[in-house]
C-alpha cells in the first residue's frame, strides 16, 4: 500500500465521500448520503487541522454515527410522503375495482379475475360469473364483498317496497 502513502488525507477523505454519494445515486436508501457526508466533514477536519491518520478514521467514525443518527430521527420525525404510497401492494391498488368469479365461492372461498390474473378470493357465497367489488386483501388472497348499487341505480329502485314506479 505504497501508492496510499503518496496521497493526502484530505484527498483520500473527499475521494471517498464522491464514492459513498455516487455509491447513493446507483442503490439509494437514504444511507450512503449521510456517510459521505462524513467523509466530507472528515477532510475538513483533515484539511484544517492536519491530524494522524488514526484521528482522521476516529473522526469519521464519530462523524458518521451522528450523522446517520441525525437523519434516521429527522426521518422519523419528517417522514418522506411517497407520491404512490401502494406502489408495491399489488392488492391495495385493487381496492375498490370490480373482479368476476371464476370459481363458485362456496364456504367463503372461491377463485376471482381481475385483469388477466386470477386470484383465490374470500367473500360471500357467489356464483360464477358474479362481479363483486374488492375490498382489500390478506397477502396475496382477496377480499370481495358484493357490489354497490351506482346512484343511477338507486334512482330507480323504489325505495319503499310499497310504492309502485
């Protein structure tokens, strides 16, 4: 390891730094960033007060933890709003969509389709060909229940058993 004994600290520091945030740009999680971070603060240091090498890595360990530390509370504390917050809950984004019984659910289990998939669904007992609406899911099993009347529907339903249309 001659060739490191040729290289500044701070050039070493900073270099790493570059490293750890390129390194954040390819996998992000909100980690690496804090760590160059770090780095960068560590050649600072480095720059300004000309310490060991020893030191340089004590004070990129204590800048680090704080660091890492700080973010992970701010984040707790200011979550970060995801503009598709169902983006990987496949069931959740069909919530409220309507799917068609492919397997008679008899005892509260059958099968449903959805799109071009079909699903094992829990619900009330339904005959092939019924449309229910999905009302959530337990893994990778559905939820259905009944559909809903539409206002238009229920416009011209009477709703008095009595009253002739």
């Amino acid at each position: 390891m001659d060739w490191l004994d040729g290289l500044d600290g701070e050039w070493l520091w900073l270099t790493l730094g570059v490293l750890l945030a390129a390194a954040e740009l390819i996998a992000p999680g909100y980690f690496l960033i804090w760590m160059a971070v770090a780095a960068f603060a560590t050649g600072l240091v480095t720059v300004a007060a000309g310490v060991d090498p020893v030191i340089q890595v004590l004070c990129f360990v204590v800048f680090s933890l704080f660091s890492v530390l700080a973010a992970r509370s701010w984040l707790s504390r200011y979550p970060i709003e995801s503009s598709d917050p169902l983006m990987n809950d496949r069931g959740g984004r069909l919530v409220g969509q309507t799917a068609v019984v492919t397997q008679a659910i008899e005892g509260g289990g059958g099968r449903v389709r959805h799109g071009d998939s079909e699903w094992i669904a829990h619900g009330p007992d339904s005959p092939v060909g019924a449309r229910l609406t999905i009302t959530g899911h337990e893994g990778t099993v559905l939820l259905v229940a009944p559909m809903r009347a539409t206002h238009i529907e229920e416009q011209m339903t009477p709703r008095d058993p009595g009253i002739l249309p």
